[in-house]
C-alpha cells in the first residue's frame, strides 16, 4: 500500500496521488511567473477547502481553508451544492445534448422563466426587446458583444455601412477596466502590459475603431467626452463596479448617466456584469437606486454557471445581430448548461441569497473596515465593496510583496485572490495600488464572514512580524 500523510480531522492523501500532483503542476501552463500558492485542493464542500501542502519541508501537510474567493468570483453556491447534483443528474439523464440549430426544452424552460411575461429578469429586460446568446466564457461574451457592436454599423446583406454609420468610429472604455484576455478584447485595455506587441485594431480606413479610455466614475470627465465626440462614439463598455482596477464603486447616478448620455448620442451601452452578476446586493448591479439602468448589450458571467462549470449569456436589443451564421458556436445554451443556470437561479431565488448577500455586505464592510484596514495600516489602505463584492487596496509597499502576503493568509487559513489596480489615471486621480478581493460565495453563512475576516486580520499579523 502506498504511505499516507494525515492529520486527525484533516484530508489526507496517498503519496502516489501527491506525486501525481506534483506532475501536474510542471504540466499545466504557469500563468504565475512561478509564484503560484504551493497548495492543492483534495476536496471540499461549501465554502471549506481540504488542501495540502507542496513546498518542501511541508509536502503533504494538510491544510483546511477558508474560500473567500469564489473561485475567481465564479462558484456562487460553494463545492457540492445539493441542488446541482440534482440538476446534474437530471439533464445527464433526460436533457439532450443538442446545438442552438434545434430547439431545446431545457432551454425554452430558462428562457421563459428569465425572459417571458413576468420573468425574473423582465425588470432589466422587458419581454420582446431582448434577445439572448450563450458561450463558454466571459471573454467569449464579451467578444460577441464587442462583435454585435461592430456589426450594428453595416447593413448584412451588402456588407458596407449603413447610412451615417461610417463616422462611427470611436468606443469608450475605461481607465483600469478589464473585460477579457482575448486578443479582440486588448484594445478595451488601457494596460501596457497586456496589449504590448500583440495586434490592435485595424486602421480607420479599413472598417477599424479607435478605442478611447477615460476615468471611470467622473461625470465632469464623461460629459466633457461626450461633447467633444459627438457623431463619432458607436458604444461603450463599462463595469457597472470596477473589478479588476479594485472593486470601484461609481458616485449615485453615475450609471443611469451614462445610459442617458448613450441614448442621447445614438451610442450602444455594453453592460459588463460578467463578475458583478449577483453579487452586489442584487441580481445586477446596473442600478441606481433600486431602479434598473438600461443597456443595450448585458453580458453575464461567473456566478451564471454556479461554479459548476463556465458559461456566459449576452442579452442584446434585437435590432443586434450578427451577419448569417457569423457567430455559430457550439456552446450556444447547451440543454445541461440551461439545466444548470435554471436550477441554481431558483434556488437562489428560493433561499432569497440575494438578500442575504446585502447582510453578508454590511458584515464584510465593517470587519474588512475595522479588522484590516485600521489595524494594519503598513498593509492596508482602504476597503470598498458591496454585497459580497469587497476589495482591501494595499499599501506601496504591500503590494511589492503580494506572494508572500497571499501564502501568509493561505497559511493562516484563507484563501484569497489579488487583482491588479487602477494603476496611474488621468485628471489628478490618486493611484490606485492591487486590491485583495474578498468575494465568498452567497452560500457563506455570518459565522463564516467573521471566521473568514479573523483569518486574514492573522494572516496579516503573520506578514508584518515575517517583514
């Protein structure tokens, strides 16, 4: 029999699977610069991770974790939730596995209860004004986004530009923003790191745009862009929070604002919820107090698949389209992929999780508040967020140490991901340093809010003593 590593109360795993881990861990591509958490998952339920360690000097040491993390913001209902296992097992057994080219009862069930008459989301979306879209990913739904945008200019049949449209030539993205890794999605990047030496968009001259990029919640800033592009602006995309640049929250009435401003301008609003989709103390965070925002194109993500496997929706006006079968794929609403999105939206709906979000909210913002960011001030410099959308900003010389600061929570019990900051902005705005996101799934009880934030306050305490 192989040997075994255990601690009582703890995950244990034989040699042969450690090795097999470690294997693993020299053949997936390292998207980390050779920094990533030396910890491997051996299983979990809810939000609790039994992992293991793989540094030398303690490979194969148990670890129990706390997930504040979500899984890149993505597992809404925690590992092993009951009600995927039931909609699993359902549409592995009677759904089909049908293309978009045939209807799907899976499907038609989502749909209706989404989008018909009284549907759940017949407030953002009124019946008859929407049409929908799936794929793999956010990237990939914010590719067709970026794509249904290019193509409102051309008329598909004669392929050339319809009347007035050729001066559109301009989309407005903002400081900090991201909305994907895909090449076509670089130039709504205004980051050096991501878009040096890869292909931009193409000249103005052969069918290209521009992309411009502003700060994001200045309205003096948005209103003065607006003036000085008017006629030239097709769209614009925003984060309705901005996750990436460190859980920014727009200034009341910023959202509904831009929404006027694009109206006005004839221009498309791209709505990007693909991270903010249920977790902001609402099923959308494009709102303004308590009311809907209107956009044009809404693309959703993350939480959409439950943690159970990755999806997207792209929710258009239906006067966007793409030319004749230019946006085919194979992963458009699949039956299980609609099985699993229906299922988990209800019972969401069911154990109103929403609401119980805006109690986990109130929670993390006065213990991220007082734990963090007043008690370690060499480490911390503010702390913003909603629902169960939280960002702790770093100190400079944090964030210049950000590995040994994540092994430090990990060690202590909590497992969190850094996003990369605003960076440097224009018009005199501070800069803004990497962020700690703290996103935990809406499964996460109160105990565990406050057991989560007892760790990282130790976690923290652990990398000030080290440094």
């Amino acid at each position: 029999m192989s040997a075994r590593v255990a601690t009582p109360g703890l995950c244990e795993i034989s040699e042969s699977a450690l090795q097999d881990v470690l294997l693993s861990q020299e053949t997936h591509v390292d998207h980390y610069g050779g920094r990533r958490l030396p910890i491997a998952c051996v299983r979990g339920h809810g939000i609790e991770i039994e992992a293991v360690h793989l540094a030398a000097g303690r490979r194969g040491e148990p670890l129990h974790l706390l997930d504040a993390s979500g899984g890149y913001g993505s597992a809404c209902l925690g590992a092993g939730h009951e009600a995927m296992r039931q909609s699993l097992e359902r549409c592995m057994l009677q759904g089909g596995y049908v293309t978009d080219e045939l209807a799907s009862l899976e499907r038609a069930r989502l749909l209706s209860w989404l989008f018909g008459d009284g549907g759940l989301w017949t407030g953002h979306f009124p019946p008859g004004e929407y049409h929908v879209a799936g794929r793999n990913s956010g990237s990939e739904g914010l590719e067709l986004a970026f794509r249904l945008v290019l193509e409102s200019r051309f008329d598909h049949r004669r392929l050339r530009y319809r009347p007035g449209m050729a001066e559109r030539n301009t989309i407005l993205a903002f400081e900090g923003a991201w909305h994907g890794w895909t090449s076509g999605l670089l130039p709504l990047l205004n980051r050096r790191h991501y878009t040096m030496g890869l292909p931009g968009l193409a000249p103005l001259d052969q069918y290209g745009v521009r992309v411009d990029h502003i700060p994001f919640g200045d309205l003096a800033a948005l209103r003065e862009y607006f003036v000085a592009n008017a006629g030239r602006l097709l769209a614009v995309f925003t984060e309705p929070i901005q996750g990436d640049a460190g859980i920014l929250v727009p200034p009341a009435g910023y959202l509904r604002a831009l929404s006027g401003l694009c109206a006005a301008e004839g221009a498309l609003l791209v709505a990007d919820e693909v991270l903010t989709f249920a977790k902001s103390g609402a099923m959308f965070a494009m709102r303004d107090e308590g009311d809907p925002v209107p956009a044009d194109i809404t693309v959703v993500g993350k939480s959409l698949g439950m943690g159970v496997l990755s999806t997207s929706m792209v929710i258009a006006r239906r006067g966007l389209n793409v030319r004749q079968t230019g946006a085919v794929a194979t992963s458009d609403l699949r039956p299980i992929t609609c099985a699993v999105v229906h299922d988990g939206l209800r019972h969401i709906v069911a154990a109103d999780l929403i609401g119980h979000s805006r109690e986990l909210g109130a929670r993390l913002s006065a213990g991220l508040g007082t734990e963090l960011v007043e008690r370690f001030p060499r480490t911390y410099t503010a702390a913003r967020g909603v629902g169960v959308l939280h960002g702790v900003e770093l100190s400079p010389a944090a964030a210049s140490r950000v590995p040994e600061l994540r092994e430090s929570l990990a060690a202590a019990g909590v497992y969190v991901e850094f996003m990369a900051g605003a960076g440097r902005r224009s018009g005199g705005l501070r800069y803004i340093h990497p962020t700690m996101r703290v996103a935990p799934p809406l499964v996460t009880t109160p105990a565990q809010v406050d057991e989560i934030i007892a760790r990282l306050a130790e976690g923290t305490r652990r990398f000030q003593t080290a440094s």
